[in-house]
C-alpha cells in the first residue's frame, strides 16, 4: 500500500494535477482534533456511501488520512477494492502534517466558513444586530426577514415572522415576493456565513431593496435574549413565470461580472465522455423540484448548501463542475460564488430535458457488502412485544436524541467492534438508521463479530415513523461517545450560550487563520 510523506503531500498540492484528499474520522473528532485546510470528511463509517458520488473518477489521485489512529488504512484498503487506483495514506497523519509546519484546524466547512467572513471583509454587506432588529420589529418598520437555511433547519428554530428561502433561491424569489423597492429585507441562518452570503448574493444581483443581514443569526438572537420559534414551516414561494423578468436580468449581470459561461447539452456529452478529468455535475434546485425532475446523471446539491458545505459536494481540485438547473438562474448565482472561491472551471447547462425522476440513486463502492437479512416493520413490533430482540440504531446521534424506535441503542458503524459487547444479551439484533443501507452494511460488519443473528428494519428508521410506531427521545443506551457527529451549538445539551460565543468568535476568526495558508484561495472580482 502506497504512503507519502508530508512534505510529498504538498508537492501534491501544488502540482496543479487532480487531487482529492480523505480524512476518515468520525465528523466529531475529525472537527475536535482538527484537520488540514483541502480536505474532504468521508467518514470510515459511511465510506462506501458516500465515496462514489464524491469521487467519480476511478483513477483519481487520493490521499487518505486521518489522526495516526489507523483508520486510513482500513479506508485505503477498501478503496483499493472498490477500484480506485492511485490512493495513498498520509504517514503519520495529522500529526505528521503539523510537525512539518503544516496547519491544522477544527470545525467543519472550514472553506466554505472562511469564504463567508472573507466576503463579509471585502464587500461588506450592511449587518443589524439582534436588538435593533428587534427595536424594528417594535416600530413596525416595513421590512421582511428571510432565513437563508434550507427548510428542515428553519423547522427546528427561526427568528419570530421570518420566511424560508434558502441563499441560492433568493434572487429567484425574492422579486416577486416584495412588492415594494421600499421594504428593508434581512437575511438570516443560524450563525454567520449564510446571513452574509445571502445578502450579497441580492445586493450582487442588483435587488433594489434595502439589503442586510443579521449579525450572528439565530444564535446572535438567542444570545441577546429574545425568543426562537419552532416548528414553523412559512416559506417564500416559489415565483411565476412573469415574476422571473428581473432575475433573467440579474442572471445576465452576475454571469458578465464572474464570467460565468453556460454550456449546452453537446458540450456537456463532450465533458462527459473526458475520461482523464473529474466531472462533477450538481443540480443546484431544491430537493423537490430535482425529485420531480433532473439532467440524467445529476446529484442534488442545492445551492444554497453547496457554497456553506462545498468540501462535502466536491473533494476533487481542480476539477470540472457543472451546474444544473432548468432556467440558469439559480445555477448562474452558485456558480459566481465557486468561482470566487477558486474553482476555476465552472459551467452552467440551464436545461428542460430532465427526464430522471426521484432521488439519485445510491451507488455503493465496489465491494462493499449490504445485509441481505431483513424484518419488515410488523415483525419487528411482534419480537419487541415478546421480548426477543435488541433494536441498535445507526442514525447520527442527533437523529437518534430527537427520535428513535423505544428501547433502542445507538451505536457507531465504525465503532462497532468496541460498542458491539455493550449491549443487552439477546436473541436478534435488529439494525436500523436513517439510511437503510448503512444499517445492512453495519450488520455485514457485525456478522464478523458476534454469534448473534442480525436482520435489518426494511425501510429503516423511516418506515417505521411511517407505521406511526411509538417513538422515544433522549440520549440514554449510548454505547459510546456521540462523536460521529460536530454539534452545533444549538444543539447541544449544556453551555448552549458558551458554545454559541465560542463558535461565533471561531467563525469571525477563520479568516485571518486561513489568510495565508499555501491553500487559500479565493479571488476578487472587479
């Protein structure tokens, strides 16, 4: 198996041929014990769930790494197996890299994160602050907040009166939405990057209205002690056909300014058929409207959540990416921010020949080995009334806290071999998670480690909502220690308000931390 050094690895950075470098900590640790700034978190738990999509082309250059734990051989192994031919292990890991002088750092979405503040401090969209916002509202000021997360965020908590409209749909929304150029309009998320990136992308655009955002968002509300909604579902709606006049003429602006350049279907195929790069060919629409319809081939990678997570979408640098959509108004506005970031080949391919329907499929890597023992839901309720099974979920820890079937345990796939002896002694272990596969590759993982049976919940965690099955929250019957996941501060069960200062001032930070990284990268535009 082949290792490179750390020294090796910065060569390989910056050599400008295609790179894309793994590290395979669960996302807690990989955010607690920090990481290197070009780097793609592919858990070794859901490696080959995720691997495929992220990695498209077989004969990319990889690095895989992780804290000196080992856990990047166990990832190259698989890898190698599953047909990928130039992968390597970081020797030493993170460690190794820090010791050369290389830098490290925690949280998640640090490029995306950064690209936020470095926006804030070149084009400095206009902020309010909690309390004047409030002291607005009181007045009765003619205004409009609009929270710039996707929808199942803005569910769990929002700012009182706001609407949903996630970043990347605001200058399509937007127009139609505020009747008068008088109305000041606020863009909020649940911290910084998005209330920001939000604003600009209106004031980019040419929106006429009084732009800001909300400084710190959610969390800068919460701390000034004004109350959260939840549960709210109020969204801005998506525009008629005359009501996109104006953003088909911002679209036109923002493409001249970042020299975003559209390709059709032809080009496209060509792109395609290019077996030496790595294409990466993203519908930025939300979830419903590529259900409905998309490119065939496409991944849904919504707008919005593209630029706050782009690292989860894209690990190959350089690389192709083609943004989808069926007018190029959403698409166009994406792309100026990946181009601002420093992904220098961006295309758009605005298109009505979406005859793929639903989900993109899940491709698993190759090799990898799903379960093929199943118990359908009613099954499941007959041996947990008779006391013969032990229900072991493999959700995110959050997932599990906010709902899971009664009685269950939750555990980590690539824990499993430590947090497998924990649980009750039993006749059937039934696995279970919100993504079904994950389950029946935990329960080919446990087959090695147990004499136990073990079936998999057809359907998983979902079918079981679905049968209207009684539901638990909490956090008892942990095998181990939530760290599969990096809690927002929101989130978390103690110190919610220390977290929330803590993440804020990290966030307002990253910029001066990534400044002059060897890595960073992002360029302005006249």
């Amino acid at each position: 198996m082949n290792t490179i050094n750390a020294r090796q690895l910065r060569e390989r950075y910056d050599d400008g041929r295609e790179l894309a470098v793994l590290d395979v900590r669960e996302e807690g640790v990989y955010s607690r014990d920090g990481h290197l700034l070009r780097v793609s978190n592919v858990p070794l738990s859901v490696l080959e769930l995720r691997v495929r999509a992220l990695l498209p082309r077989l004969a990319t250059r990889i690095v895989v790494c992780d804290g000196g734990e080992g856990l990047a051989e166990l990832a190259a192994r698989q890898l190698i197996a599953g047909g990928y031919s130039d992968v390597s292990i970081l020797e030493g890991g993170t460690p190794a890299w820090k010791a050369v002088g290389g830098r490290l750092y925690t949280g998640v979405y640090l490029p995306s994160k950064a690209f936020g503040e470095y926006i804030q401090h070149e084009d400095a969209p206009r902020e309010v602050t909690a309390t004047e916002l409030n002291d607005w509202m009181k007045a009765g000021k003619d205004m409009v907040v609009v929270d710039s997360r996707p929808l199942a965020e803005f569910n769990r908590n929002s700012i009182p009166g706001a609407y949903d409209c996630p970043s990347a749909e605001l200058p399509y929304r937007m127009p139609e939405f505020v009747r008068s150029s008088d109305t000041t309009v606020v863009v909020n998320c649940g911290g910084r990057t998005r209330s920001i990136i939000g604003a600009q992308v209106l004031i980019n655009a040419g929106f006429p209205n009084p732009v800001y955002a909300l400084k710190d968002g959610t969390q800068g509300w919460k701390l000034a002690g004004f109350q959260l909604n939840h549960g709210r579902t109020e969204a801005v709606p998506l525009p008629s056909k005359d009501g996109l006049v104006w953003s088909q003429q911002a679209t036109q602006r923002v493409a001249q300014r970042f020299g975003i350049r559209r390709i059709d279907a032809a080009r496209l195929d060509q792109l395609r058929a290019d077996a030496s790069r790595t294409l990466y060919l993203l519908d930025v629409r939300n979830p419903e409207e590529f259900e409905q319809g998309h490119v065939p081939g496409a991944q849904s990678a919504p707008g919005g959540q593209l630029v706050q997570a782009t690292d989860t979408f894209i690990a190959v640098r350089p690389s192709i990416i083609v943004l989808c959509d069926n007018d190029g108004i959403r698409a166009t506005m994406t792309a100026a921010w990946l181009v601002q970031m420093g992904h220098d080949e961006v295309y758009v391919h605005a298109s009505d020949a979406q005859t793929e329907r639903g989900e993109a499929p899940l491709v698993l890597l190759d090799g990898a080995k799903p379960c093929s023992a199943s118990v359908s839901v009613a099954e499941l309720k007959t041996v947990l009334t008779e006391g013969k099974a032990q229900v072991v979920d493999f959700a995110t820890s959050l997932q599990y806290r906010e709902g899971h079937i009664p009685g269950a345990w939750h555990a980590i796939r690539s824990r499993l071999a430590v947090q497998l002896p924990k649980l009750p002694a039993t006749s059937l272990l039934v696995f279970t998670a919100a993504e079904e596969a994950l389950a029946r590759l935990a329960a080919t993982d446990a087959a090695t480690l147990t004499a136990t049976p073990v079936k998999v919940l057809t359907g998983g965690n979902a079918a079981w909502r679905a049968s209207e099955g009684a539901i638990e929250t909490g956090d008892e019957r942990m095998t181990g220690a939530a760290e599969d996941l990096s809690y927002r501060a929101l989130d978390r069960k103690e110190n919610v308000e220390q977290a929330m200062l803590e993440y804020l001032k990290w966030e307002v930070e990253l910029l001066d931390a990534v400044a002059t990284d060897p890595d960073f990268g992002f360029k302005r535009y006249a």
